[in-house]
C-alpha cells in the first residue's frame, strides 16, 4: 500500500482520538484490533501514529516554537494533525525525505482543509526543516569536542623549539591556555 494512503489512514487514526480527546495509543490498539469496515490499518499509518504519539510533546513544542500566530492547540484538528504528522516524518523518520515529508502534507491539506490551510503548513513545515538542518548533531558536536580538547592535549605536551623553561615548581614562562570551561559573562 502506497505511503500516501496510510499517512491518510493515520491522519483518520490521529483526527479521531484528537476529536475524542482520547489516548492516541488505545486507539490505534482499537483499530488494529478492530478495523471496522475499513481494511487493516497499513503498516505505515501504525508507525506513523506511534511516533507521533510518543514523540508528540517534543513535535507539539517545536511547532508553537515556529509557529506565528497560532498555537497548536488553537489549530483546526485536521490541520495540527496533518502538521503532526510531517513533522514527526522531518524530525524523526530518516527514511523519508524532508521535501516528501512536506509535499505529502500539502496534498492532504489541499484535499481537507481551508484555503488558507496549505500556504501555513508550507510556512511552518518548512521552518522546522530549516530548524533542523541548523541545527548541529548531538554526535557532531561531542566528536569537535572531542578533536579540539584532543588537540590542545597533543599542543600542551609537544616541547617547543625554544626549550621549556621552568622554575622547581613546574610552572613555566608561557602563559596558561584558556580553560575549556565556559565562564559566565559579568555585566
């Protein structure tokens, strides 16, 4: 089954609880168990509606934090769902690009939602993928961590040309290096 028919199927999945206020994961247990007169949920839409729902604080946070104007709870259901959705498919699903990610919103958007609807999902859609190739990895910045602190042990040990000079008590005429340690600005 193609990925647009089960991003749809969860957003179905993800509409209902949202509507019920009801926990999005009893609900999918509900309909994985029972289909009703619809197939089977596709594979897809139930990793689609878990990630959303054990990720969806974080996906909820960033999107208020990119959002102008509207908070997410202040969103029409089907658009914060379709939002959910796409982010949660940006952030935290490496097999889909972010592009696809983002076009895939904008279909469903232009079937089920208001004319204005499309235009703001592309907007802040496309202000969280920015965010998150800004963004530095955690894994990146530990190795430059890493390199850097690696570097100034190798530079600390190397003997200079012009001879280290020092006093018995191990202290030498060349000024400290700056501590690694970030200090607080003192106004």
């Amino acid at each position: 089954m193609a990925r647009s028919t089960a991003r749809k199927r969860a957003l179905n999945t993800l509409y209902e609880a949202d509507e019920k206020s009801q926990d999005i994961l009893s609900l999918l247990d509900e309909r994985i168990a029972h289909p009703g007169a619809q197939t089977p949920l596709p594979d897809y839409a139930i990793e689609i509606v878990k990630g959303v729902a054990e990720h969806r604080r974080q996906i909820d946070m960033t999107l208020d934090e990119h959002s102008t104007g509207w908070k997410v709870r202040r969103m029409g259901v089907v658009d914060r769902n379709i939002l959910r959705i796409a982010a949660w498919e940006i952030l935290f699903n490496d097999d889909v690009p972010d592009k696809v990610a983002i076009d895939e919103a904008l279909a469903l958007a232009k079937t089920l939602c208001d004319d204005d609807s499309p235009a703001f999902i592309h907007g802040l859609l496309s202000a969280v993928r920015t965010a998150k190739n800004a963004a530095p990895a955690p894994e990146s910045v530990t190795e430059e961590a890493d390199e850097e602190s690696s570097d100034s042990d190798a530079a600390a040990s190397e003997p200079t040309d012009e001879g280290d000079v020092s006093d018995s008590s191990g202290a030498s005429d060349e000024p400290a290096a700056p501590s690694a340690e970030i200090q607080p600005m003192v106004d």
